[in-house]
C-alpha cells in the first residue's frame, strides 16, 4: 500500500483585511478521496498540528464541491484533518509522495517553514515525487531557501496573478506567487483561461494551478507512483529470468561426477530396455548390466 503525507497550513490571517485563510478544503478533499480510493493510506501533517483553518470562502455553497460533501459524512477523515501531525515530526522516508495543498496560508508559513524545505528536498533526494496545488507551491521557495537554486529551471503551475487579481485578495497577500517563483527562476506554465484547470509535471515535481487542478494534480501523482510500481515489477521480473539464466549457465559448467553414469550412459541403457532387438532382456538386466559395466570401468579409487 502506498502512503501519501499531505501537509496542510496553520496559517490563517490575512494582511490589510478582517478576512481569513486556511485550507481551501477542496484542495484537500478532493486529492484525499482519489488517494483513498487508489487504496493509498493517508497521513496529515501541518506546521503547528492539530486542526488546520479553514477558508471560509472554501465553504461557501458555490464552492463546495462533491469530495466536500462526502467529507461532511465522513467521521474518520473529520477526526484525521483535526488531529494534524506537526510537520517536525515527519520523516520523508516513511512515505512514498507528499502533496500540499492549498489555500492562501502556505504564501505565510509554509514557505518560510525550514522543516517543510527539507522535507521536499528529502523526497526529491530519494527519488518520491512531490505534488502541490494552487498556493501549495509557495512551499516550494522554502525549499530553495535551503537548497539556493533549487527552482532554476523547474516547469511549475500556481495561482496565477491574474486570478489573485480577479478574486480581489491581490492587495492582501504579501506577494504574487506566480511573480515570486519565476524570480527564483522558475517557469510559470497557466490555464489560457483563469480558473480552468492546468498540472505540470517536471520529473518528480507535479503542480497544479487552482482549485480545480486539486483532483488532477493528484491522479498524476497517482499515475507517477503507479509507473513506478510497474517499472520495478518489470526490473525484477528481468532480474530473476537473469538469474535463472545465470544459474542453468553455471549447471552446465559443472564437471561431471565420476561416481555417477553419464547422461549418454543413462540415455543408451533407456533405449536398450526399449529396443525390441537388444535381446529381449528385462529391464531390471538392462540395468545391472550397465551398473556391471560402469562398476569395471570405475577407477580404482572411486571403487568401493
């Protein structure tokens, strides 16, 4: 079973506003029940622990989608999501993917949070793919905070400027995520149309630009994983044919016993007891008269 740890923010103030951030809890439930329904367990960590804040907004009837509602009957999920692990105590190794999802919180603390920095980076360095969507990707500047350079080059999505104008949180954030990763050197790839949905995937790196990327950023984190899988299968199959390839080598060149008759032995005496012409002997004769036979041929210091 594949295990994914999805890192959510405890971030939810705003700047110049009484209004609040969080979770956009579609960002999380909608990747949430592909994971589960792939058979995939599920962890969740954030920076503080516990209950991670909502964004009202997330609730609100336009935006609930169909993961939200199933989420609402869902007790087991609802425990999980207000039990968050602290993100310090996660370790890379004990899982397969991270994914972070959004909602304006990560621009505040999840790209400034060193332990989510390395965490990303620890993935990478193992080779486990890491996902985010809409500002999820803001914990990606942390981890080139650790690693200078680290988004020079990377073919990323996020919320675009233009959608951060058009829902009018523009003036309350302290920077545009799109204009903050391509300074950092990363290339910025949107939807020709705001809010439409739009996934990068760049080797290991998958990212989603909105709300609506959340359930395919996380079917291509599941198709990533699953090609693994499969490339692994197919490398071990190739490994055991060549092994046994190998050993059916190594039998051939094993000397042959002289205590033993030889296969050609064996095979002659076969078709004696076969040939109507050999004499009509019975096969018990056949027998103990090849063994007669190889017993006179035996060198002497084999003999008994």
């Amino acid at each position: 079973m594949k295990k994914i740890l999805m890192v959510l923010t405890s971030h939810s103030e705003m700047e110049n506003t009484d209004g609040k951030t969080g979770v956009w809890l579609g960002e999380f439930t909608d990747p949430y029940y592909e994971f589960i329904d792939a058979g995939y367990s599920v962890t969740l960590a954030s920076p503080k622990g516990g209950r991670p804040p909502v964004d009202p907004m997330s609730e609100l009837t336009e935006n609930i989608t169909a993961s939200n509602r199933r989420y609402q009957q869902d007790e087991p999920a609802k425990s999980m999501f207000s039990h968050t692990t602290p993100l310090n105590q996660m370790n890379a190794a004990d899982y397969d993917a991270v994914f972070y999802p959004g909602g304006h919180g990560p621009i505040w603390d999840l790209a400034k949070d060193n332990d989510s920095g390395i965490l990303i980076l620890d993935f990478l360095d193992a080779g486990k793919p890491v996902a985010a969507v809409c500002h999820g990707p803001a914990a990606l500047i942390s981890a080139n905070t650790q690693r200078p350079g680290f988004l020079q080059g990377k073919v990323v999505s996020a919320f675009s400027d233009t959608e951060e104008t058009m829902v009018g949180r523009s003036g309350h954030v302290p920077y545009l995520l799109q204009s903050k990763l391509e300074e950092l050197g990363a290339e910025v790839k949107t939807a020709l149309v705001p809010f439409l949905s739009h996934v990068e995937t760049d080797g290991l790196l998958i990212t989603g630009q909105n709300p609506l990327s959340a359930a395919p950023a996380a079917k291509a984190l599941i198709e990533l994983l699953e090609e693994s899988t499969e490339g692994h299968a197919v490398s071990e199959q190739d490994n055991i044919a060549s092994t046994q390839k190998t050993q059916e080598e190594e039998w051939k060149e094993v000397p042959e016993d002289p205590t033993r008759p030889s296969n050609r032995d064996i095979d002659f005496a076969k078709n004696s007891v076969d040939d109507p012409d050999s004499g009509h002997k019975t096969e018990e004769e056949e027998w103990q008269e090849r063994a007669d036979r190889y017993m006179e041929e035996k060198p002497d210091d084999l003999k008994p």
